[in-house]
C-alpha cells in the first residue's frame, strides 16, 4: 500500500521538475534573444567609436575601422586589457591620417570597468553620441551597463566574426553569470 506521504513528494517532484523544465527553456529562448540574436543599431553618425576589449576578438577592430571608413565618426578609443593585442597597440601608436586614437586600461578590466572610463572620455570630451564595438554575444549587457554610465545616444555594433558554434553554450552561461553580477551591482 502506498502512503499518502510518497504521494506527496511524487507530486512536489514532478510540479518541481515541470517548473525546473519551464525555467530552463525560458532561458534557453530568452538567452537566445539576448546572446545570439541581440539588437544592434545601424551605425550612426557619433562623436566617437569605442571598441569594448578584448579589441582584436571576433573582428571588433575590423568593424571599428569599417565604420572609421564610413565616416561614422574620426575619433576611436579602445579598451586594451591583454598584451596580445599588436593590431591595437599598433593603432594606438600610429592612427590614420586625419583619425583620433585614444587607448585605455580599464580598472577594473570588465565591462563595468570601461563603462566607467568610457564616461569620463565623454564628459571630458563633451561626447553626446557614441557607437560602441563589441561581440554579438555581448551587445545586450555591454548596453544595460552603458546605459547606467552615458546619458548620451547609445548606438551598438556587433563584430561576429569567427564565434564557434561550440562557443555559443559557454557564452549562454558566462553571459547570464555576466547579468546577474550586473544586476546586483546597480548604478555606474
């Protein structure tokens, strides 16, 4: 004979393995709307194109000079956080004719970190508009935290060049790790 309390943990184990199953696809769907498939602007015309780091990942220095070729705008900054990082540094050292470049260490070296540097670059160079580089996967949290520090228009490119399909998996995890850090630690 079965007892009334295995037929209650039977039920609290199934409602709880339901709700565990609806939590994990909500993730999985919502993730996919924030990591693979965020909102991107078209790149518009800024008063400088920031390049989130690490800049040469993914293309995100391709696309900054892409866009420092369309004219998008003729000032560049760049978040440096590692030594290999030649392409950049060479940048730093040597800009183009006619181009702004201006590189950065970030402290602490996280997204947050560059927000925070990111908004003393404006208000010291009175910066109204910019037009930030990052990867796809982290177009949607690199603007929630932006956000909190710039009060100006806020335009966000992708660079998805070279991103595994393997990678995606560690990005779904690393980047919802990434927003809740962000969530916990309010303001800019």
């Amino acid at each position: 004979m079965v007892s009334v309390r295995t037929v209650q943990w039977g039920r609290v184990a199934r409602i709880s393995g339901i709700g565990f199953l609806v939590l994990f696809v909500g993730w999985l769907v919502g993730g996919y709307f924030v990591v693979v498939r965020p909102h991107v602007n078209h790149p518009r015309l800024s008063d400088a194109i920031v390049i989130l780091g690490p800049p040469e990942v993914n293309g995100r220095l391709d696309v900054a000079r892409a866009l420092l070729d369309r004219h998008v705008s003729s000032t560049l900054v760049i978040s440096l956080n590692s030594p290999e990082q030649r392409r950049a540094r060479d940048l730093c050292e040597h800009p183009p004719a006619g181009t702004n470049v201006s590189c950065f260490h970030a402290e602490p070296q996280t997204t947050r970190g560059e927000a925070e540097q990111i908004r003393r670059l404006a208000r010291k160079h009175g910066w109204k508009s910019i037009t930030v580089v990052t990867s796809t996967y982290h177009i949607s949290r690199a603007r929630m935290i932006l956000k909190r520090c710039f009060d100006g228009r806020l335009y966000l490119v992708a660079a998805h060049r070279g991103i595994s399909v393997w990678s995606w998996p560690y990005q779904y995890v690393y980047q919802s790790a990434g927003y809740t850090k962000a969530f916990l630690q309010p303001g800019c």
